[in-house]
C-alpha cells in the first residue's frame, strides 16, 4: 500500500466531514443558495476523490509504478484546485467581494487533474500485466 497516500486520503476525509457540517449548520443562514450549492459540490466532489485516492493507496500494493503514482497527485491536485476553488469562491461571496470572477477559471483546471488521474488510474491497471 501506498501509505502517503492513505494517509492523505484520511485526512482529507476529516476535513471533508467537518467542512460538510459547517456548511449544512454554519454556512446556511449566511450564504445565498446559490454560494451554498458552490460549497456543496466543492465537499461532494472533494468526497468522490479521497475515496479514489484511497482505493489508489491500496492498489499500490498490487499495481505499482509510475502512472499509478501520478494518478494520486492528479487526484490530489483536483481537490486543491476544484474544490479549492469552490470554497474559496463561497467564502469571498460570503465576505460580499464581488471582483473574483477569475477563481471561477480554477475549477476546471481541477476537473482536469481528476479526469487525468481517473484516465492514469485505468491506464496504469491496463499496463500493470496482471489479469
């Protein structure tokens, strides 16, 4: 198993559910719906990917080498940028700053990173050799 990688998933996790809570108790009586459906897919999408790299932690075992290792920091990255994004986006509506339109360009570089990951996830089974 790819430790990092487990570990990293782990506590992406964590802040996964803590930032989930805040945002179902702490975020919904100061944001618009609009901002809250932002945040909530930024912790839904960054959910989807820390059970992916934690299934890529595991499948190191297995399957390692190269492609598999950047399939965990693509999916990584996906996180930092798409979700990233998302909040930060949520967090500058809730301050009422309305000159950060060009965040909104980060999220598809982090859609990138996931497609990426997902595509070197398969691609690295299908080179690994094993049935």
């Amino acid at each position: 198993m790819h430790k990092q990688y487990l570990v990293t998933a782990a506590w992406l996790a964590a802040i996964t559910v803590a930032l989930g809570a805040f945002g179902a108790h702490g975020l919904k009586a100061i944001l618009t719906p609009a901002s809250l459906a932002t945040f909530e897919t930024g912790v839904r999408y960054q959910f989807y990917h820390v059970f992916a790299l934690a299934i890529t932690g595991i499948l190191w075992k297995e399957y390692p080498g190269k492609l598999l290792l950047m399939a965990g920091r693509f999916f990584i990255l996906g996180i930092l940028f798409f979700s990233g994004s998302l909040y930060l986006l949520t967090f500058l509506a809730a301050q009422g700053i309305s000159d950060f339109r060009w965040v909104g360009a980060i999220t598809p570089v982090g859609g990138l990173f996931f497609i990426l990951a997902w595509f070197l996830l398969g691609l690295s089974l299908l080179r690994s050799g094993k049935q």
